[in-house]
C-alpha cells in the first residue's frame, strides 16, 4: 500500500503539471495530459492504466459532476479481475449514506439494499474509514453481523464483499463496493481497486472544493453589486430630499424594514424608478 499512495501523489503531481503547461483548463492541457500519460507504465496486466485514474483525479478540468465521476469509478472498478459488478455510495453532509452510481443492475440492487437496510459493509465502512477486504458473505459471522443482507447478497449469487472508503485527508466521502461471484480477491486486485477509489476521491475532494469557491464568489459579487446600488441610492435620497447621506441611508433601512423587502431592491428601486418608487423625485 505505500507504493500506491506513492503512486498517487505522483500522478496528481503529473496532471497538475500538465494544466500549467496548456492553461487551466484548456483542451489542449487534457490532451497533453492524456499523451503524457499513456507514455508512462499501466500498472499490471489487465488493470486500469495510468491515464484511468488522471480521468477520475481530474473531474474539475472536465467539469464533471460527482455523479458522473462515480459512474465511471463503478464501470472501471466492474473490470477489476474477480469482480462481478460495483457500486458506490456517498456520505452526505448529516451523515447518512446515500446510493450514487452501479455498473449494472446487480450493483444498484446490492448497493441500494445496504441504504435502505441501514446495514452492510459499505455503511460500516463509511463509519470507520477502513477498507473491508473478500468478506464472505456466507460466513456465520457474517449472518450475524449484516443478517438481511448476507441473505440478499447470496440470494442473487455473490460470494464476497469488498468494500474500500473513499477517502481525501482526513475525509470520508463514500464507498466502492466490489461484490465477488467466484472467491477471493488476490490483495494486488484490492490494492488496485483502492487506487480507483484514491482518485475517485481526489476529483471528487477537487469538485467540492471548486463548487465551493464559484459560490463563495457568486456570494461576494452579489454582496459588491448590493453594496454599490446601495451607495447609489444614498446619494441620490440625500440630494433629493435635501439631507444628510446618513439621513438617506436611514429612510431607506427604515422603508425596508417595514415592508419586509430587502433594502437592495429598495435601492434599487430608488436608482431606476425615481418617479413611482420609494421616496419619488417631484414631477416637472
């Protein structure tokens, strides 16, 4: 597991510096991305190479959703050798886990099964951040632990259960649910399988985090806008009524309040509408 996460810090490092070479986030940066990575070695025979995981690590250059990163994240993690199908699932901002994205039938049932039950390994893994590795689904303890779960698991033919967090720092933000039709998977298919997850993780982190700043900015630029009609209004009110800018800004607090409006539109009002709005300007 040290090589893997030497490898992740590696190929984030590689796509970052791609960005900088083309721009941010520029076709021509996603091109010289995915050349740059195909020349670098795919991992092992038959798993996702390289340029898989810088598709899932960089979601916020190719504007995608978190829907849609895990969709990809469960049809590539399908294709992990011993694999019969894959699910994800998100924690949500309260706590609670919520099914996002399947490669197929059997791993949305499987994995919507665990959210409404309010069992299986996913949630356990969603509490305690650890991966859990080929649980049996058939094992007495197993039984006893997620009971209508193992039942359905083995019902629709799945033998074992691996279940790897999606973590970022300190952060946990979902699961992947690798469900097994034929035994074990062999630890160097886990530890893959948790790359997937790794980068899952960091496109989904990256995400937020780019979903938070538009907002913080669209909040800011609101506020300046709201600010700057206010001025505005002030100065207009005072030269109107023939009084002070703090007299203005007061009258128009004051008419805001009393009408429940927000004093913005009340401003608003004042700049764009001084004949019919508040406080109007005498007719010629």
């Amino acid at each position: 597991m040290r090589r893997s996460g030497d490898f992740k810090v590696y190929f984030v490092r590689a796509g970052a510096e791609s960005r900088c070479l083309a721009g941010y986030p520029s076709r021509a940066a996603l091109i010289q991305l995915d050349h740059m990575a195909t020349e670098m070695t795919p991992l092992s025979g038959g798993h996702p190479t390289v340029p898989v995981l810088l598709n899932l690590a960089d979601a916020p250059v190719r504007e995608e959703n978190r829907e849609a990163v895990l969709q990809r994240l469960a049809d590539t993690a399908a294709r992990l050798p011993g694999v019969e199908s894959a699910g994800c699932v998100l924690t949500a901002a309260d706590g609670a886990v919520v099914q996002s994205a399947a490669s197929d039938d059997l791993g949305r049932r499987l994995t919507s099964i665990q959210v409404e039950l309010g069992e299986g390994p996913a949630l356990d893994t969603c509490r305690i951040a650890k991966p859990l590795a080929n649980v049996p689904m058939g094992h007495p303890h197993t039984r006893t632990r997620w009971p209508r779960f193992a039942a359905q698991a083995v019902t629709a033919g799945v033998t074992a259960v691996t279940v790897l967090p999606l973590r970022y720092a300190d952060r946990i933000l979902g699961a992947l649910n690798l469900y097994h039709g034929r035994g074990a998977q062999p630890p160097v298919d886990v530890a893959t399988g948790q790359l997937l997850a790794d980068a899952a993780a960091i496109g989904l982190a990256h995400r937020a985090m780019l979903d938070d700043l538009r907002s913080r900015e669209k909040e800011l630029r609101t506020a300046l806008d709201s600010r700057v009609i206010i001025e505005q209004a002030k100065g207009l009110l005072a030269e109107r009524l023939n009084c002070t800018v703090d007299d203005a800004f007061d009258l128009l607090r004051h008419h805001a309040r009393s009408r429940q409006i927000k004093l913005a539109d009340v401003a608003r009002a004042v700049v764009h509408d001084p004949t019919d709005g508040p406080f109007p300007a005498p007719r010629p």
